[in-house]
C-alpha cells in the first residue's frame, strides 16, 4: 500500500507540476523581431527611393540644360553661317553684274578680225592689218621682255624721280631720238612718286578692281576683260572740244613678288585732230610699282610710276619735228592724252582709296564694339 501510494503520489506530483513551453515565446519573440525588421526595411526603403528622387532630379536638369545649350549654340552657328553665304552670294552676284557691265562694253575679240583701231575717225578709215589677237600678244610679249629685262627697275630709279610725298609730284621731260632710217623721233616721259596712307595688299586689289570694273568719265571710256593678272581691251580719249579722238588697244599685266607690287601696261593709240592732214601714232609704255614704307609698311606705302609716250606721225612721209609748231602739238596732244588716261586713272584710284578708309574704320569700331 505504501509503495502504490507513493507511486502514486509521485504521479500526482508530477502531473501537478506544469510543464515549461519553450515554442509559443520564440515564435513570438521571432515574429515581433521579422515585423520589426521588415518595418525598418520598408522604412529604409521609403528614405532610399526619397534620397534617390531627390538626387535624380538635378541630374536630370542637368542633361536637359546640356541638350538645350547645345541646341542654341547649333542655332548661333547656323545662323552665322547663312548670314556668311548670302554674304557670298551677294558679292557673287555683284562681280557678275560687273562683268556684264564689262562684256557690254568690251567687243568680243574671239569674233573679232580686226582691232577696234580700225574705225572712222573724223570721216577716215584707219585699219590695221593685224588681228586683234596678234595684236594683244605682241604687248603682252613686250610688257614680258620689259619687266624681265628690269628696263621698268632702271627708270623707276633714275635720278629725275621726285621724293615721294602725300601731295603728287610729276615731272615730264621731252627726248629726240635720229634714226637714220625713219628719222628724228619724239618721245616723252613723265614720272610721279607719292606717299599713299594705306597697306600694299590693299591698294593693289583696290587698283586691279578699278580697272576692271571699266570705271571712266565723259572724255575717256575704258573696256578691258580682266583674265587673272592680266587685262587687255580698248579706250577711247576724246577732246572736250571734240577737235580730237584717240582709240587704243591696251593691255595690263600685274606682278607680285616679295613686297612690292608693279603694273606693266602697254598701249598702241591711233590720234586724229581737226584740219590735221593725217593722224598719229602715240604708243605707251608704262610702269607702276607699289612698295611698303620702312618706317610704317603697314599702314603706309610708295608708289612710283614711269610712262614713256612716242607720237609718229600715220604717213611716214612727213615729220611733225619739220617745225617747232608741229612739236608744240603734238606734245601739247601728248600731254592732253596722259592726263585724260594715266593721271585720270591714278588720281581715281587714290581718291576711291581715300573715301574707302574712313568707311572702313567705321565698320572696324562697330565691329569691336559689338
């Protein structure tokens, strides 16, 4: 009895006693723990996706404002670049207006058979047996022998050249040459140095534009056709009083070298005069040179020129040397004749020059102030 009610006491006991739950709590404790940490993930998560907002944004304004730069400097350049072309275009047009201008006045030397010599003057008809195409070869084949022979250096050096200055200064003295076989022959020079406030390059393109833009006033008229550095074509020189015409076959060659620029340029005339009983031959040789100033070659430049006239008379069998009237007119004729064409087309030149600078400054200044 005693056993069975200790086994069964202990049995009470033992199933009195409770029983530790260890699962329940750690589930628990687990669960409040995942909640937890799901919280502090979806927390970080919503401040990740709020930096990542914030820092997307400037980087997005940043590329928009990259592509919209880049747009408007594209615009700028374009916008530039049109104004360049009608620009161009412009200019384009203008040179072709001028050489219609040129080709309306100058004949057509390829149709041609005959040199524009070959005119009434004054109810004679003087021709010339030479084409025009001989004839132009043959001054641009002695403007060539000039310039290579160096005759032009030696007569822009000679000791009778006057200072140059910014006022003009010329000089003319008369020669007689005897030939034995046609006699006594005049010739006349003139030679003139100035002092030109502007740069080489830009008088020498100023002069080549003027020539061929076939500029002239009421007593002379000039057509040439301008073929590179080369310009040929025809004149005519008319007496205000309308006593005399001069018709000339011209032809210019222009040289560069190291600092210096020089025209060549000869010139076959033929010259009528009223109560004259036969016309006159008057050939031209001329040279010009342009050379930078040492104290200011930028800004300041020499110009030196030399022109040789030789008048002979169309019938070989007279001679205007026969008497000192007949030398007094025809250098009086001369005279007429170079300051009408070479003096016109000189003083032309510098005075266009002179208009040109101040324009030019002017739009220089608004360039840089802009």
């Amino acid at each position: 009895m005693d056993l069975n009610s200790k086994r069964k006491g202990g049995a009470t006991a033992s199933a009195t006693m409770p029983v530790p739950s260890n699962v329940k709590p750690k589930r628990k404790r687990r669960k409040h723990e995942l909640d937890h940490l799901r919280a502090v993930a979806a927390e970080l998560e919503k401040k990740l996706n709020v930096l990542n907002r914030d820092e997307g944004q400037p980087d997005a304004n940043h590329f928009w404002k990259h592509i919209s730069n880049q747009l408007m400097t594209e615009r700028q350049r374009t916008v530039g670049e049109n104004a360049r072309l009608r620009q161009l275009v412009r200019e384009q047009v203008k040179s072709v207006k001028a050489i219609q201008r040129t080709l309306d006045k100058t004949p057509d030397l390829s149709k041609m058979g005959i040199a524009p010599e070959c005119s009434a003057l004054n109810g004679m008809t003087q021709c010339q047996s030479r084409t025009s195409k001989d004839l132009y070869r043959e001054l641009f084949k002695n403007i060539s022998s000039s310039y290579s022979s160096g005759v032009g250096n030696l007569l822009l050096q000679q000791p009778c050249m006057p200072a140059p200055s910014l006022v003009g200064k010329r000089k003319m003295n008369m020669e007689m040459e005897t030939d034995g076989e046609c006699g006594p022959q005049m010739c006349l020079q003139f030679v003139e140095s100035r002092l030109i406030p502007c740069s080489l390059l830009r008088i020498g393109d100023h002069a080549w534009d003027f020539l061929s833009g076939s500029n002239s006033h009421e007593d002379f008229q000039m057509a040439l056709q301008n073929q590179g550095n080369e310009m040929f074509g025809h004149c005519t020189v008319t007496n205000p009083s309308g006593s005399r015409q001069s018709l000339g076959n011209i032809a210019v060659r222009r040289y560069y070298e190291s600092n210096k620029l020089t025209f060549v340029w000869e010139c076959d005339g033929l010259c009528s005069h009223d109560g004259a009983a036969s016309s006159m031959h008057v050939h031209q040789k001329g040279w010009c040179v342009f050379e930078p100033t040492e104290e200011d070659p930028q800004n300041a430049t020499i110009f030196r020129a030399c022109v040789r006239m030789t008048p002979t008379l169309a019938d070989s069998s007279n001679s205007f040397t026969d008497s000192a009237k007949a030398v007094g007119q025809t250098t009086e004729i001369v005279i007429e004749n170079y300051e009408k064409t070479v003096v016109y087309i000189f003083d032309a030149v510098l005075a266009s020059l002179a208009c040109e600078a101040p324009h030019s400054k002017v739009v220089q200044s608004d360039h840089l102030s802009s």
